[in-house]
C-alpha cells in the first residue's frame, strides 16, 4: 500500500503541487467576508475549472492556516506512478 505523508510545510506543500501541475484554489460561492471558502488543490488538465477559483499561494496559506490545517498528500501510487492523491484535514 502507497504511504501518505502529513505536513503543514509550505514549501514542501508548494513544491508537490506545482510539480504536478496543479493550482491552489477555492470551490466558486464558498466564500464569505470571514473566508476564502472551501480550499483545494485544483488540477486544471484533469477537471473542469468552472468550479474552482484559483488563489495566490498567500491567500491559500492565509486560510490554510486560520483553520489550522495539514496537508496529507502521496508521493507515488502502489504502480510507481505519479500521484495526485491529497486531502486537506485539520491538524492535530
């Protein structure tokens, strides 16, 4: 079974994103004066963007941080290839 991996890093967070091609962002009508909404890591060039809202790294860490969060991500696949797999959950 492929291991996940914890971290709250952000250059690390940064670093497999990117690597991945991916974008932080937000679900489109989440948001509110008190929040940027509900954050993800958004990968254009595997789901539609018509969801999503795409944020600056800072604005993402912003609220990454006020709620206290991880990331639990996943270097490669059982197979060996490159996986996308993350979650974002609250830190311990």
């Amino acid at each position: 079974m492929a291991q996940a991996i914890r971290t709250h890093d952000r250059n690390t967070i940064i670093k497999w994103v990117e690597d991945r091609k991916g974008k932080p962002a937000k679900i489109k009508g989440t948001g509110s004066e008190r929040g940027s909404g509900v954050l993800r890591i958004h990968f254009p060039q595997a789901s539609d963007s018509a969801n999503f809202q795409e944020l600056s790294w800072d604005e993402f860490f912003q609220e990454f941080e006020k709620n206290k969060l991880d990331f639990l991500y996943q270097e490669k696949k059982e197979g060996g290839e490159v996986s996308t797999f993350h979650k974002l959950v609250r830190r311990e």
